[in-house]
C-alpha cells in the first residue's frame, strides 16, 4: 500500500515536470520560432477561417481580414486576397494567377506574391495595354478544385490569359487539407508550437538514424511522408483526375481563344514527365521553372532564401520576384500577351 502510494506520488511528480517542460518550450518556441515552426499553427489558424461550400469544398472566406503567418491578409468579397475586382477597364488585359498557396503567398505581404509582382514587370514593358494580374490562389487547392473555381468565377472575370502554378501536393483528394485538420491528436500537435518543434525534431532524428533521405540518392523516390507522391502514375485515379482537370482547362479557353500556360517548379523526374505528357498530348504550354536554376542573374545565391524558412518551402519575398521575372519572360516567349 506504502509503495502504491510512493509511485502514485512519483508518477504524478513526473507528470508535472513534463507539463512544465511541454510549456516552457511553448512559450520558448514562440518567442523564437525556431526552424520557422510557426508554418504549422498558422496554417491551421487559416484553415479555420476557410469557408466550407460545395462543390468545391472550401475558398478562402470574403472579407477575412486578420494577420496570418506574420503578415496581414485580406481577402475581397469574390474570395480572392486580392483588391476588389472592378469592371475590365478599355485596353485592360486581364490575366487569372491560378494555384494553391503559392500564389497566395504564404508568409509574404499582398504586394510580395508573385501575381502581383507579374503584374508590376509586366506593366513595366512599352505596350499599349495596361496588364492586371489576379490572384486565384487558395492554399491546398487541387487541379480538380481549380478547374471548379475556373468555371464558377474565373470566366465571369473575363480573362485574356491564364496562368496555372502547379505543386507536387496536387495530387492530393479535394479537402485534404481539411481531411488532415480533423484529425484530432494531429491537429492539436500541428496548432501547438512545442508539438510542432518535437514533431519536427523526431522526423529529423529519425532521418539521420536510417543515414539520410533516399530522395537525396534517387530522383525517382516517392516520399509518401507528407504528400501522395506515389500516387503519380497513369493508372493512378488521382493522376486521372489531373489529367481530366487540365484537359478541360484547356478546352475551356481554347474555344475562347484564351492562352493557358502550366507552371511548376519542381524537381521530380516522374511528376515532370507525366505533366509533360498530358501537355504535349493537348498542346498546352508548359514551362518548368526549375529549367532556369542555372540563369546567371542568380548564380551563386543560397536556395534557401528563396523559401520562407526550413519549414515553410513558400517562396520567400525574393522568390517570389524571381518566379514573377521567369514568368514574365516566358508569357512573352510563348506569345500569351496578345499584340504590344
């Protein structure tokens, strides 16, 4: 009975000192946000505020006006963190910046997304034109989700070209963002910082333990850890349902005589080859701008300033503008900006 009532009093004592320890790193942790763990709280606090609708799934919600990952975020009553959207002004060309978080711009301001950084360079050339980019963006959207938002908003928006960025994640099931949130445990390690700085800690431990990440060695290598990656094959339904999406896009503004361009940067062999095919196969324009790594105007700078932090692989202020520049370029490279 003594010794029950001893390692009663030392569990709880254990107990206690966790939960110290567990609070005292909460509050450490964002003070300095080490590794820019913050990504994973923040990004939950936003999809809090995402306004669920069918069949869509979710946009962002018209009207929030808070501050999110360090920076202000507003969003207009079409559901775009964007100005308001006026009537097309004579001589406006008017281009939809369509994507997930990217061109959203997690972590930068307004003005540091690339739309509107496109928008900037091309209003810089002689044309007679006066270029406006919106930003479409949604965080976590699919293909699928964006070829929704295109025929319920973006052809009302009267565009003379679209742009669409295209990430690795896309693969994902419509509302897989929210699918994750509402896992309970999961969610509450996500939206702590404590629980997101050991989560990450652990994965990196782990990591160094099995000798390093077989990405690292095989291009070729499908880390399912945090994206379906292995779902990007031809017979995959998921991949069928991109290939579905992006024909249709492209269907759509042919027969409104609408250039329609795919970007992606990214570094996947296998995920290049599939988007090639299905571009080459319904004659989209497709520029992967992991092709210009090696441009002069960037040799030697630190890839990790491109990025928002360890953590958050979001482009960073001056990777937005280096994606905006490529952009530009290649907009008018492959003739989708009409006559100067």
């Amino acid at each position: 009975m003594i010794f029950a009532r001893r390692l009663a009093r030392l569990a709880g004592f254990v107990l206690l000192q966790i939960v110290l320890v567990l609070v005292l790193l909460e509050v450490v942790a964002r003070i300095f946000d080490p590794f820019g763990i913050s990504y994973f709280p923040e990004m939950s606090r936003y999809g809090d505020t995402l306004l669920l609708e069918e069949p869509i799934g979710y946009r962002n919600r018209p009207g929030l006006d808070g501050q999110f990952s360090g920076v202000p975020v507003r969003i207009n009553r079409l559901g775009l963190r964007d100005h308001e959207v006026e009537d097309k002004a004579p001589g406006e060309y008017r281009i939809l910046a369509m994507g997930d978080s990217v061109p959203f711009g997690i972590g930068v301001h307004y003005e540091d997304a690339y739309p509107h950084q496109l928008e900037a360079r091309l209003n810089e050339r002689p044309s007679a034109k006066r270029f406006r980019v919106l930003n479409m963006g949604v965080p976590s959207y699919n293909t699928e989700q964006e070829l929704i938002q295109l025929k319920t908003l973006g052809l009302s928006l009267q565009p003379d070209a679209v742009t669409l960025y295209f990430s690795d994640n896309d693969i994902e099931p419509k509302n897989w963002g929210q699918i994750r949130r509402s896992h309970r445990y999961a969610s509450l390690v996500r939206r702590s910082y404590a629980g997101s700085l050991l989560t990450l800690l652990i994965q990196k431990t782990l990591t160094r333990i099995s000798g390093g990440s077989s990405r690292n060695k095989d291009p070729n290598f499908r880390d399912t850890s945090l994206v379906a990656l292995d779902q990007y094959r031809l017979d995959s339904p998921r991949w069928q349902a991109i290939d579905r999406s992006l024909t249709e896009m492209h269907a759509i503004l042919k027969a409104r005589h609408v250039p329609f361009v795919l970007y992606s940067a990214l570094k996947q062999p296998y995920i290049i080859e599939l988007l090639e095919g299905v571009t080459r196969r319904e004659g989209i324009t497709f520029v992967n701008l992991q092709d210009n790594r090696n441009d002069p105007r960037w040799a030697g700078l630190d890839e990790r300033r491109l990025g928002n932090s360890v953590v958050d692989g979001h482009p960073s202020p001056l990777g937005n503008r280096v994606l905006a520049t490529l952009m530009a370029e290649s907009l008018e490279r492959h003739k989708a900006l009409g006559r100067r």
